[in-house]
C-alpha cells in the first residue's frame, strides 16, 4: 500500500450504519505488516493494522513523493 506520513486517509466500518473515519498518518509504525499510527478527526489517536480495501488516501500530505 502506497501510504505516507502526512496523508489524509478514510477507513470504511465493517459495522453497517457507522461513519466513515477520517485522520491523518502520523507515523508508519511497521512495513510488514503495515501498521500505522493515525490522528483522526475527533481528537482520537490510535495505531492501525489496514486490511486489503479498508484504508483510503483521499488526500496525499507533504511527506509524500
């Protein structure tokens, strides 16, 4: 997965009805398995572990190249 320090990504629930969650990369903890911590959008912080489709850049931040 193509993902940076600095992107904005979206992370779709699994649970129907749940709001899509929005945050910025913050750090890319681990490559294998890809782990990476995020600071989203309603103050919360947490580190993730992104699955096959689960995870959106919808913005590319200024790390990126």
């Amino acid at each position: 997965m193509d993902i940076h320090v600095g992107d904005v990504i979206e992370i779709n629930s699994n649970q129907v009805g749940a709001q899509v969650r929005r945050g910025s990369v913050k750090a890319l903890l681990s490559e294998q398995p890809l782990e990476l911590a995020v600071a989203w959008d309603d103050g919360h912080e947490s580190n993730i572990y992104p699955a096959g489709g689960m995870v959106r850049v919808v913005d590319r931040g200024a790390d990126a190249s």
